[in-house]
C-alpha cells in the first residue's frame, strides 16, 4: 500500500507576506525555520523509503533536516504553481488588477492561467503523474507546498478544485496518504 507524509513548507520569510510566491525561491522566516527544526521530533525518516523534496529551498532546507543524511531527491513536479507575472506581487495588487478573475483558478481550471502562468489542470496534472510513477507499495517523505498537496489530495478523492483548498495544509503542516485515506498531520 502507498504511504506518503506530505508537508508544507513552514513559513516564509516576512517580506513574502501578503505576496504571491508560487515558484518564487522564497526563503523560510526565523520562525518557519525554528519550526522545521523540530520537525525530526515528529517524523522519523527511516519510516519512509525515500525523501522526496520540491527544488525551492523552503522545501529543501527543511527536507535536508528530516533527511539526517540520507539523499534527497529533488522533484520538479511537486514544485507550486507557476503564476507567471504575478510573482512577487501583493495579492492586494492582483485582486486590484484582476478582481473575480482570481476565481479562475477554481472556476476554469482548465483555462485559467494566473499572470500568464500554469492551469490548475496542469498543476494537477503534473503532480498526478508523479504520484502514479511511484511504486505500488511505496512509503515516502515529501517536502512541497499548499498548491501541489492540495490538488493531489483533492484529485485522489475525486473532487472538483473549488474543494481542493480544504486539503491546503498551514504551512509547517502537512496530510497522510495511506491508501485511499488521507488524513492531516500537525507538527510537534
């Protein structure tokens, strides 16, 4: 049976607040990088197979800290979304620019492409094939972000993704996949 832990990011840096930072490499705040620190308290990494980490260092910092050594592999797929012009702006800015076009993430998913950049569709998509390209009976760590979990979570049940945001975990939060449950995990 697939297992899978899959955690957020803890939180980033201050000046990332209120900013849209899909593939931005944005940095952990002192406060997300104290609460990665304590992640090894609750998740035992010998328990998996392999540790699986996106290419943004908020996701590989903290995964190098579960690893304790052993290697990391670096997953394109599980990168955020890309949301093209709109990275590095305030999500004020956006609403102020776009309005209920925001929306379309949800409502278009195949057609939406926020600031130019990636469909929700795609973002799925690319983050289904990674799931399905592990084996049958795999147990794995992985460090991503809210955009990727959430819609594989949602994809996995079936949902439509107005429902994906349910499955968002905080950051330095993540969800079990054990099957075909999922289920939430909280930090130490």
């Amino acid at each position: 049976m697939r297992r899978a832990l899959l955690l957020r990011h803890p939180e980033v840096a201050p000046h990332w607040s209120g900013r849209c930072y899909g593939r931005s490499d944005a940095g952990l705040s002192r406060a997300g990088r104290a609460r990665a620190r304590r992640w090894p308290e609750g998740v035992k990494a010998q328990d998996f197979d392999r540790i699986i980490v996106s290419p943004a260092r908020r996701a590989r910092w903290p995964g190098g800290l579960l690893s304790r050594g052993r290697p990391l592999e670096i997953e394109p797929r599980l990168a955020e979304r890309d949301f093209g012009t709109w990275e590095g702006v305030g999500w004020e800015a956006v609403w102020r620019a776009e309005g209920d076009a925001m929306d379309g993430m949800l409502d278009a998913p195949d057609s939406f492409r926020p600031g130019g950049g990636e469909t929700t569709n795609e973002l799925a998509a690319r983050v289904l094939g990674w799931w399905r390209e592990l084996p049958a009976d795999a147990a794995v760590l992985v460090v991503a972000h809210g955009g990727p979990i959430g819609a594989l979570a949602g994809s996995l049940l079936g949902q439509a993704p107005r429902e994906w945001l349910a499955h968002v975990p905080k950051p330095g939060e993540g969800l079990w996949i054990s099957g075909d449950a999922i289920s939430a995990w909280k930090a130490p």
